[in-house]
C-alpha cells in the first residue's frame, strides 16, 4: 500500500477538527490568544451563532508586520521556543494550532498593529488564497471569521441551531469574564451588546453575570497551604443551580473541567444540598508551573496535577472550612438581630470585620459600579441597586413548587377536583394557584376542623396503640404492639405524598387531563426554551397539551390533574434546567425528582403542633400505607425501639 504525504491544506483540515469543534471553541482560542498579549480590553461579537460571523478585538502588543505570515502556519507560536519550556507553562495558548485551524475552514482575517510600529498588517485567506496587504489600524489585533466550515460540509451539519450554538457560546463568554476579572470585555449578539465588564476585579465580573438576589447568597474562601492557593467565590445552601454551569474552576489562569474537583467540591458540601442540587462557584487555584501538565488534550481543558491529592486536599478544606465559618458567623449573626422585630428579620453583617469585605456582601454602592447602559437585559440578570441590609432568609413565595397544604387536605382537595372535572365545575382560582404557588393559609385549620377523608371509626377501632405525644413541634412518639415509634411528621408525610402522585403520574392510560379556560403563556431564557422546544412530545406525552408560541414562549392549553396545584412555569423551568444539565435523562425521571420536590414542599412542616386527635389521624393513615421507611430523598421516616430493648437500656432484663 502506497503511503501518501498529506499536502498542508488536508492536514490542517484533520488538525481543524482537533480544535475547531463549533463556533465557542474559536472564541476561547482567540481569547486566550487576547489575553496572552496582555490586552486590557477585549471586544467579542457573534452573528447568528458565530456560524456566519465572529470578531474578536483586543489592545493587546499586536504582531509585528514581519510575524504576521508565521502566525497562521501550522506549529507556530510565540509562546514557548525549546523543550524545556513545556514544563513551565504560564501563557493559555502555546501549541500553535489555533490560527492555522481557523483559516483552514473558515473566511478569516487578521489585522494587527504592534505596538512600536506606526502601521499594521492586514492578512486574509479564503482556502488556498492568501491576500496580504498594509493597514492602518489601532494597536492590538482583530481576528474576524466568517461562513465557518463551508469547506468542510461534514463538519458544518454536526452544528446546533444558532440559537443553541450562540448559547454555547454565552456561557464561555461568562466564564472567560469571571476567569479574566482585570479585563474588560464586551460580548455583542448580532449587534447587541448583552454582556459586559469593566476589568476592576472579580467582585466586579460577578456582578457583570449574576442578579442581586444571586449575589447576596455567594461568599469569599481562600486558602494557601503548600505552595497551593485556593480563593474565590461559593454559593451558600440557599443557591444551587440544577447543572453545573455556573461552576467554574480556574488552574493559574486556566479554565479546566475537571470531574475529581467538580466531586471534591461537591463533597465538601455534604448533606447541605438535595440530590440533582449543584452550588454555584469560581473558584482559582495557584499552584506552581512546573506542578502542572497542561499539555494533555489540544482543547486544552484536561490538566495533570504533580501532587494531586495535595491540591484535592486544599480544595476540600477550602470549601468545608468557608462554608463552616459563613454558617458560623450567621448564625452568630441572627442571635444578634433585634428580636422584637421579627417580621423582618434580617442577617446582620458586621463590615467592622475585615474579612467581611469578601464575604457574601455586595453593597448597594458597589452593586450601582457597573455601567448597564445599552446592555440587552434579555439575556442578562437585571443588575439593580439593592441594600444587602434588606435580605431576608425567608423563602421566595415565588420559589415554592406547590402549595402548603396541611396533611390531609392536600387529598381532599384532589378529589374534589376531580369531581369537578367530572361533574363540569371549574375551580375559578386554579390558575392562579397554579401561576403564583399560593400558600394555602387555611390548611391547618383544615385539620383541626377535621376536614380528612379518614373515619373517626378506623380511629376507636384501633386499640392496640397509645400517643405518647409530640416533641419539639416535629416528631410523634407512638406506642404500637410493645414498640416506641418516633416518627417524623414532614418525612413520612412527604413519602405518602410521593407514592400517591407517582401512583397517578404512571397510570399513563387513565391519566386526568385538566383543559384551561385560559392557557398559560410563559416566557422562558433561551436555553431552557431551546431545550423544551426539542422536548414538547415528551410532555404532552406525560398529559401536557404544549405549543410553540413565539419568541422564547410557550402556551400550555392542558395539564395532568396531579399538578393542579404546582406553579406550572416552575415545573416546567425545573424541566428545562435537568434537560440542561443531562441530555440523556428521561423526561419521566426528571418528573420523579420534581415529584419529589412537589411532595417535599406540600407536606406537613416541622414545628407544626397537632392534638391528639390530629396524631390519631396520622397514624392510622401510616398503617394503611405499611409505613414507608425512607422519604424520597432518602432520609428516615421513623425508627423504633421494642420495649425489650428500652428495659435493657435501664438493666430490667439481660
């Protein structure tokens, strides 16, 4: 067999697939390549996904106009120059593959100006057509690509939709300004500016990407043990996201993906968040050079560590020991809060501390820094003045899934429902419940009343138990058949709940359908609405009636009757967000896990006081349901202790 020396132009278009893999990779090779130049300003702009159009501009030193030829050529670099210098690798770019790449399949052009010459250089390639020519221009470089892959059609229909590619594309963009907090960047969409920063520190860049009530939940860790150095930003408990998006973890410059980090982090949490729950977080990592091999994938995302349980290690107790002394501080905090004004009740924050200037706080002077003129505010959380004084720990009654029904209401409820459906009654707040998720304020006088479905009949029938009582407003103590049970109220209601819902949501043949007078019109971001778009069969497969209507918008005609009471455009949010983060989940365990969360929010709260009665009710409703062990999310429903066992607690009996 003939072996064939390849000619530059097809090796460089094998070597394209290696870098090039859609427009975002181009955006992260010419802004590491910015960066490397020492570019105190960088401008970005997209058209139609970056599959017609990217510029990327920067006031970096600019090439000479001798160099400017080599820059494009296979292998060229002015990063590293011998061997030695792979050990040690401090600039982002350095394998010389990005530019030859990116002309190799695209329209592309350079214009660049070194910063002691008085003119530029200006080189465009059009496949094997080179035109090179003087310019004037500003010092720095502008790198413009067009009709991306229209020599490779292969490549160019394994793209997504604009829309998802210009997704694709805003997400890095978010992360290089967070990685990169002493530039300044702007990030234009087909002509709109939609992001920006003013290079003045990562406080600064957070406030760039994330909405003051996202703010006001992430505080400032740092650590340096080792020669390693661990700083940046975490979320509490009270901000998690339902993918790992917005966690972002930079190596000495670098933004990395790295999954033994990612589950490191995680850990450190511990029980603090619910399964599918993901914190939000940037954090760097300073570790010496020579202590790192970047040189591992031409993505360059993968790094080697010298010393990697010694890194895991700092990150860990980074992470652990910040969330602890943020819990610590608050909760030191809250006792000392004016008591007598208990409606508003807020975390004090003492700026007196000079760690506080880094903890959690943004200041409604610092928060009123960032310029937000002529930025799209459709594709950015709506930066506003806020004082970190006037945040509260109480819930967002616009985060509650479903309402607060008491335990037995929840089920009377559905079936008087269901009755009107049946008999062609139409609940005339069901839309409102369903938009707001309205707490249902007479759910425990529900109870009390006695409006359940159980008989007082089952109740007396029953002799063979004794309510020992309530303690602590959350847990029953029960004696049964020579057994001490200790019940937890919330967890085994929550599971009863969960097994009902899920009975309902399987009976796929008999599900109810509940048409709506008026549909729902929901608006939605453009990822969640690109991935619901893909997904509509799915959930009118699950007893949904869903249409595209519009820009980012959606009308639901028709629900299952199971999510009466759910915030309909939370539920379908929560939908979109795990579709986000697992592309290969089914849409029926993504409703498992929001089920959960359905049944998790309606079920009876700790601290809630019952009468004996009431107790009586709920465990006769236990035996009928063989007392579930576990609730949903995996914690204990009840343990119990035989009497044998107590009387060798108290030596009666050996």
């Amino acid at each position: 067999m003939k072996i064939n020396i390849l000619s530059p132009n097809i090796y460089n278009l094998i070597a394209a697939g290696e870098v090039v893999e859609n427009p975002s990779s181009i955006i992260k090779e010419l802004t590491e390549n910015s960066i490397d130049a020492s570019a105190n300003n960088i401008s970005i702009h997209i058209e139609d996904g970056g599959i017609k159009a990217i510029i990327v501009s920067d006031d970096g030193i600019g090439i000479p106009q001798s160099e400017i030829e080599k820059a494009v050529l296979p292998h060229s670099t002015s990063k590293i120059n011998t061997a030695n210098d792979l050990n040690s690798i401090s600039t982002l770019g350095f394998r010389g593959e990005a530019l030859a790449s990116i002309s190799a399949v695209s329209d592309f052009e350079i214009k660049s100006r070194y910063y002691n010459e008085e003119f530029g250089k200006c080189l465009k390639i059009k496949g094997n057509q080179k035109n090179i020519s003087s310019c004037g221009a500003n010092i720095g470089t502008t790198i413009t690509v067009k009709n991306l892959f229209f020599n490779t059609p292969a490549r160019y229909k394994f793209l997504g939709s604009v829309k998802n590619e210009e997704n694709k594309i805003t997400r890095l963009v978010k992360k290089i300004i967070l990685s990169n907090p002493d530039i300044a960047f702007k990030y234009y969409v087909n002509s709109t500016l939609t992001l920006a920063s003013d290079g003045n520190g990562l406080e600064s860049a957070l406030k760039s990407i994330y909405a003051p009530n996202e703010l006001k939940n992430l505080f400032y860790v740092e650590n340096n043990i080792n020669k390693i150095k661990v700083f940046g930003y975490i979320s509490n408990r009270n901000l998690t996201k339902f993918n790992k998006n917005d966690q972002l973890i930079i190596v000495n410059g670098r933004i990395i993906e790295d999954i033994k980090i990612t589950s490191t982090i995680q850990n450190a949490y511990g029980d603090r968040l619910m399964k599918r729950n993901f914190p939000v977080y940037v954090l760097n990592i300073i570790v010496p050079f020579d202590d790192v091999d970047i040189n591992v994938h031409p993505n360059k995302k993968e790094i080697r560590f010298a010393t990697s349980s010694k890194v895991l290690g700092s990150i860990y107790n980074t992470v652990k020991q910040g969330l602890e002394d943020y819990e610590k501080r608050n909760k030191i905090n809250l006792f000392n809060t004016n008591l007598d004004n208990s409606d508003n009740l807020t975390l004090e924050i003492d700026r007196n501390q000079k760690s506080s200037d880094k903890d959690v706080i943004f200041s409604e002077n610092e928060i009123n820094k960032i310029d937000e003129s002529n930025i799209n505010l459709t594709n950015k959380p709506n930066i506003t003045s806020i004082n970190i004084d006037n945040f509260t720990e109480k819930e967002d009654p616009s985060d509650v899934l479903i309402e607060n029904y008491s335990f037995f209401d929840f089920y009377e409820k559905k079936e008087q429902t269901k009755d009107n459906l049946i008999n062609g009654q139409n609940n005339e707040h069901t839309k409102d419940n369903l938009i707001n998720g309205q707490n249902n304020e007479h759910a425990k006088d529900n109870l009390i009343n006695g409006q359940n479905k159980l008989s007082n009949e089952n109740i007396l029938n029953s002799k063979n138990y004794f309510v020992v009582g309530q303690v602590f407003g959350t847990y029953i103590l029960i004696e049964y058949n020579d057994e001490l049970y200790f019940i937890d109220q919330h967890a085994v209601h929550e599971r009863i709940i969960f097994d009902n819902l899920m009975t309902q949501f399987n009976d796929t043949e008999n599900i109810i359908v509940q048409p709506l007078l008026v549909p729902f019109i929901l608006d939605f971001e453009n990822e969640e609405y690109e991935i619901l778009s893909e997904n509509i069969k799915y959930l009118n497969d699950i007893g949904f009636s869903v249409e595209l209507f519009g820009t980012n918008t959606l009308k639901i005609n028709s629900i299952p009757i199971i999510f009466e009471n759910v915030n309909i455009h939370k539920f379908i949010k929560l939908t979109a967000q795990y579709l986000i983060s697992e592309e290969k989940i089914k849409l029926k365990d993504i409703a498992k896990d929001i089920i959960a969360k359905m049944a998790c929010s309606a079920a009876i709260k700790g601290n809630t006081k019952f009468s004996t009665e009431e107790i009586q009710s709920i465990f006769i409703y236990l035996l009928e349901n063989n007392f579930p062990e576990q609730c949903p999310h995996g914690r204990p429903t009840f343990f119990k202790f035989s009497k044998v066992d107590i009387e060798k607690k108290f030596k009666r009996r050996q």
